[in-house]
C-alpha cells in the first residue's frame, strides 16, 4: 500500500513501537514495565507478551486451524467447484520440523 495516502499511514506511537521492536530496543524503561495479566513483569523489549501462555492466542489459532476452518474450507472449494470431491484439505501438522517445534509450516 501507497504511503501517500493518509489513510495508511501509522500514527506515531504505534510506528515508534514497531520500529523499537524491529531493533530490538527498549519499549519502556525497566522501572515502568507494566505487569501482564499472569503477574509477571513484562522484559523491557516487550517479548513477553508474545510469549505469555496466559494471554496467548495459540489455542484458538490451532483449532481454528485444525478443526473448525478445515471442513468449512473443503465444502466451499467443492462448491465454487475449485476441488473435487476427492480431494482433501490439508492442515498443518504439528511438530513438522524436530529441531524448531514451534515453527508452523502455514504460519507464513
């Protein structure tokens, strides 16, 4: 998207952060961290919050993912006659690659 146009221009504090964490530098000073909703104080480059197991959004993702969208999918590209019949819908599956479990193969 055109810069040029206001509309998708970032204001910017939430430019200042996405650009603080693209470095790797400090959001806010270690003193004011603010404390996440599991009790921990969050590290001063903002990484918990991606990390946090209480506030994550893996769960939802996963089913989403694995269960709920796959036989709606399969139904509609059936419908709109882009698959047969026969042909399955994949889903990922995990732990794909050993050494990095976390990685996802459709999370591109």
């Amino acid at each position: 998207m055109s810069r040029s146009n206001a509309k998708h221009r970032l204001n910017n504090f939430d430019f200042t952060i996405m650009l603080k964490r693209k470095l790797v530098l400090p959001l806010y000073h270690p003193a004011s961290a603010p404390v996440c909703k599991c009790g921990t104080t969050h590290d001063i480059y903002g990484h918990h919050h991606f990390r946090c197991t209480r506030i994550s959004k893996k769960f939802v993702h996963d089913y989403i993912n694995t269960q709920a969208l796959q036989p709606v999918l399969q139904q509609v590209l059936r419908t709109a006659g882009i698959t047969d019949n026969s042909s399955p819908v994949q889903t990922e599956v995990p732990h794909h690659i050993q050494q990095q479990p976390l990685l996802r193969p459709f999370d591109i």
